[in-house]
C-alpha cells in the first residue's frame, strides 16, 4: 500500500520537486505551505511521514514539530527535516525535537530516498 | 574538426590502463577515455586523445602516465554503500571475529579500493560502536587505492554536504563529524582508526600484510577474468582460514576461483578455502 507523505514547504517549486520524486517511488503526497496549514492537514488524518521544511511563515518547522509531538505523541508520524539549514546546531535541534532523519538542502532522488530508507520510512 | 582515436593512440591508451592498473577499456568505451582525460589533454595544451598517446609513448612521462590511470580510474564510494554488507559485518563477521581473536590480540581490515576513505571509514564507526564488544583487542583498519588524489581526501577525511548525505545516517553525522564550512570532517578518532596508503592491486600483495576481513567491492568488474583470478588468489593467500572477503553485488568468484567459496544465503560474501588439494570438497572455515 502506498506511504501517505506530507509535503511542508513554503516553496512551491520545493514542494513540486519532492512530489515528483515521492510519487514516481509509489507514495502518496499532500501538501501545506507552513506548519499551520500541516497541523490543519494532520487533524484531519495523520501521513505515515512528514518531509518538513525549517524557515516557513506562520509557522516554521521546529515549532510545527513540537506542537505536533505535543498533540499526537512521540512515536507518530515521522518526521523528516529538509531545510537549508546545515549546521550541527539545527540538527541537534531538529532531532532531539522528535525528527527522525535530516535531509540538507540542496536535495535529489537519490538523497531524499536514501534518508527515507535509512529511517525506515520506505 | 576533432580527430577520431586512432587504432594505434586506443591501443596505446588501453594498454597503459590494463597493463599498469588491470583496467579494461573496450572499443565501445572510448567515450570514456574522451570525457575522464579532458582534463589532461587542457592541462597539457594538447589537441586529442591521439596527441596524448603520443606523448605516453615518449620517454620521461611517468607523471602523466599516473595522471591517466588516475583520472580513469573510477572514484564511486560513500558511506555506508548497499548497507548489507555493514550490516553483515557489524552483526555477523565483528562478533565471530571477536569470538575467534582472544583479548590483547590484533586484527587487520582492508578496504581494498579505498578511493576517498567513506568504506574505511563507515567500517571504523562500527568499530567504534561495538567498543565494549572489542574490549583490548587491536584491530587495524587499512584502506588503500591506486588513485592519489581520493586517497589524500580520505586521509584528510573532510566530505562535502552532498557525500555526508549519502548513506551516513543522521545519528552518525551527528556523533563523528563536525562542520568545517562549508565541508564536513570526520572526528580525529575515527580518522587515527583507519590508515590509507597508495598501492597496486596487480603489485605484490605481501608487503601489506595479512588481512582478516577484506572488503573489495566494485573493483574485479573492471579486471578482465585473469586478472581477476590472480588478484582474488593472492588475497586469498593472504588471509587466514577464517578470513571473510565482500565483494560488491554484482561480482562473484564463481568461475574465478576456488580459494573464496561464498557464504550460504548471503550474497557478495566469501570465505577462504583453505586446503587447495580439496577445494571442491570443502565449504569455507566459515560456514557452521
């Protein structure tokens, strides 16, 4: 059966970019355009995974990851960053924050599905 | 007007390769002596690839004889590569090997096509998680290559954003390396557990000593069946009875030789076949 992944990324481009990849390996992709939007999206029904952006307006992505551990648990979904950002500080973060794996901007197929394998997403 | 290989400049080119690092190049290959040797040919203002055979065939031109063989020789490699044969080596091979080499005893890994260190290295994080399962033993890690150029990369162990992305897992991003803008560099203690040489899979394998567990993986492809069988033969000769070999995938030693006889259920895994008047009586040391 088809991975249901979140999208959340204020770029469009961005966001059309990983759904090419993610459909074309068998998933099944929505999106939201910042961490309100994604919390709206996962109320309504949780993804098996999320693939979230750091810098977005409204909400970013650290502060959509707590709230969304606060309201649904630690276990579930996961989640993983994809941001410019690229230095240990925000790793850190990201992952004692409940992130599962951490994808560094610029992406390809072959980084975005490689992290989504090693965390077990696939 | 770009002037075609010449049959005398291929053979020229082609024979360097094989003779000096086993390389096969087919005719069906010569864009691939087109695109890896450009570099070269601005480098030393010359107009093709014929022009570059030329100067190979003059006296005085072992630099750039080097150069050639390094620039064709493929560099692929990141960490962690095709995950199973870690996974086999961290589960499996670590604590047999363990069980086998009693405490304060010494024991050697080879990465055997080293290129810019990710194998070496990925083999030596393992080792550093399984610490408390090594206790005082001593094992050596040795990378070797014959390209230069990824082998002072993997002696200095500093990786850009793109190859620490590629098979490393966060947790071990996080854990061994640090941030050296814009690259990322591997933490001195995993870098003092692996050393890295320069050598010659067609050399005399001897000087380096004898090797427990020998990863050579996407390397016999490029050799031509000869070739292949003396290298995996003095591999052999250089492992004890218990030694594991990992190639890569899409390789085998089945038809190559009888010294290596692959581990039951685990593919691109081998183990030494000691006794040569009975090796095709007898299954590797390993198994059981």
């Amino acid at each position: 059966m088809a991975r249901n992944c979140l999208v959340v990324d204020d770029s469009r481009i961005v966001r059309k970019v990983a759904r090419r990849i993610l459909e074309a390996n068998g998933c099944a992709v929505s999106e939201a355009a910042d961490g309100q939007q994604a919390l709206d999206v996962c109320r309504a029904g949780l993804p098996d995974f999320i693939l979230l952006d750091w810098n977005m307006p409204v909400m970013d992505g650290i502060a959509f990851l707590r709230a969304l551990r606060g309201e649904f648990g630690a276990d579930s979904p996961a989640v993983v960053f994809c941001t410019t950002e690229n230095d240990m500080t925000h790793i850190e973060m990201a992952i004692t924050s409940g992130a599962r794996e951490y994808i560094m901007k610029p992406f390809d197929e072959e980084i975005l599905m490689g992290k989504l394998g090693q965390a077990g997403l696939l | 007007m770009t002037i075609p290989l010449s049959a005398t400049a291929f053979a020229t080119l082609a024979g360097l390769l094989k003779t000096r690092s086993g390389l096969i190049i087919g005719q069906d290959k010569v864009y691939l002596l087109e695109t890896r040797l450009v570099s070269i040919l601005r480098r030393e203002k010359l107009p093709d690839l014929n022009a570059l055979a030329d100067r190979l065939g003059r006296p005085g031109v072992e630099p750039l004889a080097r150069d050639v063989i390094d620039a064709m020789t493929t560099n692929e490699s990141f960490f962690f590569r095709d995950d199973k044969p870690f996974q086999h080596f961290r589960l499996q091979a670590l604590p047999r090997l363990l069980a086998a080499r009693p405490p304060g005893t010494s024991s050697r890994i080879w990465s055997a096509a080293a290129s810019s260190g990710q194998e070496a290295y990925s083999l030596a994080m393992i080792l550093a998680e399984s610490k408390a399962l090594i206790g005082d033993r001593k094992i050596e890690i040795v990378g070797t290559d014959i390209a230069r150029e990824p082998l002072a990369r993997a002696k200095e162990g500093q990786y850009t954003q793109f190859e620490v992305q590629r098979g490393l897992p966060v947790q071990m991003l996080m854990k061994y390396f640090k941030k050296e803008d814009p690259n990322w560099r591997i933490e001195a203690a995993i870098r003092q557990m692996a050393q890295f040489r320069e050598f010659n899979l067609l050399g005399d394998l001897r000087p380096l000593g004898r090797f427990d567990i020998v990863f050579c993986r996407n390397v016999l492809i490029y050799f031509d069946q000869p070739t292949k069988t003396r290298v995996l033969e003095a591999m052999a000769a250089q492992m004890p009875p218990d030694g594991l070999l990992y190639l890569g995938g899409a390789e085998t030693v089945l038809g190559i030789t009888s010294r290596f006889a692959p581990l039951p259920g685990e593919r691109g895994v081998y183990g030494v076949v000691t006794a040569p008047a009975e090796r095709q009586a007898l299954a590797p040391a390993w198994v059981g």
